[in-house]
C-alpha cells in the first residue's frame, strides 16, 4: 500500500457482557485484537463467516459502539471525546438494510438533508435544497422524488439514497457494512460500480465489508479475512485470490463459484468439518485449531499473530 494512511486501526476489541447466570456476565468477544491501516483513496475489503465480527469491526471504528480495548487513528489523530465531532462528519457508513436504515417518517430531502442540519453546512434553505438535489443526482435519484418518503422507492433506490446521505457531510472514510448483499444481482452491480465511481469523483476510502468474494475482490484494494474476531489474513486482491496461505481462507476461496464448467468440476471444494465456536467459549489457542486439518498440539498452546508471509501479504497461523 503506497496511499498516507487516513486510517489506523490498533488493537481494537469490542466485548458485550452477556448474563450467564445469576449475577454473573461474562464477556462475548466479537471483536479480539483487530488491527489493519486504510490508505487515502483506498478499499479495504472485509469478508468471513456470518457472526465472524465483521459489522462489529465497521461500527467499532465509528464509535457507534464504544471500543473496550484499542484505538482508532483517523488522518493522524486518535478519536477520542476531543475528536469524535470532527471526525464523525468526515466518516460515515452505509448500512445494510435499506429498509429499515431510512426514517420512513421524513421525505427524501428530509432524510439527506439531516446531515446539512446537523453539521451546519448550509447557510439558507435555498442552499441546502440544491445541495440535496445535487447529492441525489450524484446517485442517480431525480429531484422531482424529493417530497417522496422511503417506502416509495424500490430496494436499489433506497441504498442511493442511503449512499446520498453518507455523502452529505463531504466524508473521506466510508464504512461499507454489506451494502449490496440485501439487492438483486442486477442491482448489486449498479451499487457496485456507483461505489468506485465515487471513489474516483472524491477521492473517497472505503471499509467494503461483504460476503461475496467476487464482490469484493472486484472493489477491493486489499482484502481481509476475519474469523471468529480476529483477522486471519491481508493482503492484496489479487494476491489473495492467486496465493492465499491460511487454511481458513482457502477454504472460503475454494467455495467460490467459477462460471467456467471445465474449471469447476476440476476445482476442489474444500468442507470445513465442525461448527464455528462460540465466542462466549473461545478455544485456547487459534481459535480456527478446531476446524482446522493443518492443527497441530502447538495450535493450542497460543494465538498466532499476523506476520509477514511475502511483501504486503500478512497471515496469522502457526503452521505456514
């Protein structure tokens, strides 16, 4: 990665207390020493298993949860309560659900305008109106929908106009927290394509977090593979893909559909054997020894972590 760093994540943990008993909690581990770095200009993909912490990462960044460990280092500042103002206007996320991450109460001017309200951007309201018709046209939402509220759109239209909000504030960091996977193939691929070209319009940087690693791989500048609240592997798109190390993601990588016949039937699926732990009861050791064929007694002993296995490719395992 050649971009100056706008974002630098440190040893982030996020744990909720959930009651297991009579007075007594004990701790999830949904997010358990995570730390990566985004360039200016950058996507940096997220990808792993349903539960794996992913969402958890995007909001802990934000500060929509509070870390319980670790820092975040945004354009060289660590976000703190001096910080989280500023910061919060020049970072946002796109959600989701379309469905339920737009006030069905307001119109559409109401819901991309919030952000001008709150941030005072705009002087007057003849300022903030156009503002609000340019943000849409910029996703492709005529302004004659304007007095419309969310629940006339369709699913597509509906993250525009989520993404038109997330623009409002003029960010330079955007969480992407699975921003296609609720829309139509078709669909996916407009949202897709408007993401980079956003990119390229305002130099924008990006936290892609997704299931489909096609997707990903696709948008991504780098990507990371996170299992069970903690990153198991970065490294480049197209590094990944050619050259993964970590059984974990060359088990997912293996799962990914090929559309050419002849290759697929020569491909080799590999099935992980077990459910994935919980993380109210972490294993000891790397927590993918359970489901691993490569673990060995050592596996057990400690957690592996990330080091680097070729330029700019980093993995964290006991066995490479």
């Amino acid at each position: 990665m050649n971009e100056p760093v706008l974002v630098e994540v440190k040893n982030l943990k996020r744990y909720f207390p959930v009651n297991t008993g009579f007075l007594r909690t004990t701790p999830l581990k949904a997010v358990d020493d995570v730390s990566f770095t985004i360039g200016r200009g950058e996507t940096l993909g997220l990808v792993g298993e349903s539960g794996c912490g992913k969402s958890t990462v995007g909001r802990t960044i934000l500060h929509l949860y509070k870390p319980t460990a670790g820092e975040v280092i945004f354009d060289g500042k660590t976000v703190g309560p001096g910080t989280i103002k500023e910061f919060r206007r020049r970072a946002q996320i796109v959600f989701q659900d379309p469905y339920s991450s737009l006030n069905p109460r307001l119109t559409v001017a109401d819901i991309v305008g919030e952000p001008l309200d709150v941030n005072k951007l705009c002087k007057t309201r003849k300022e903030r109106t156009e503002r609000v018709r340019e943000l849409l046209a910029t996703v492709g939402i005529s302004s004659e929908q304007m007095t419309r509220y969310a629940h006339e759109f369709s699913g597509g239209q509906r993250q525009r106009i989520g993404i038109a909000r997330a623009l409002a504030s003029r960010p330079e960091f955007i969480v992407c927290d699975e921003p296609v996977s609720a829309l139509d193939v078709s669909i996916q691929a407009q949202v897709v394509n408007m993401f980079e070209d956003l990119q390229s319009q305002f130099g924008l940087s990006y936290l892609f977090i997704a299931h489909d690693l096609s997707v990903v791989k696709h948008i991504s500048s780098r990507i990371a593979v996170m299992y069970l609240g903690h990153i198991v592997e970065i490294a480049g798109a197209n590094e990944l893909y050619r050259h993964a190390v970590h059984p974990y993601t060359v088990s997912l990588l293996s799962a990914v559909p090929v559309p050419d016949p002849e290759r697929a039937r020569a491909s080799h699926r590999i099935v992980l054997e077990g459910d994935v732990p919980s993380p109210l009861h972490m294993p000891s050791g790397c927590p993918f020894r359970t489901r691993c064929s490569r673990a060995t007694a050592k596996c057990a002993e400690s957690c592996p972590q990330l080091e680097e296995v070729a330029p700019g490719h980093m993995a964290a395992c006991l066995e490479l």
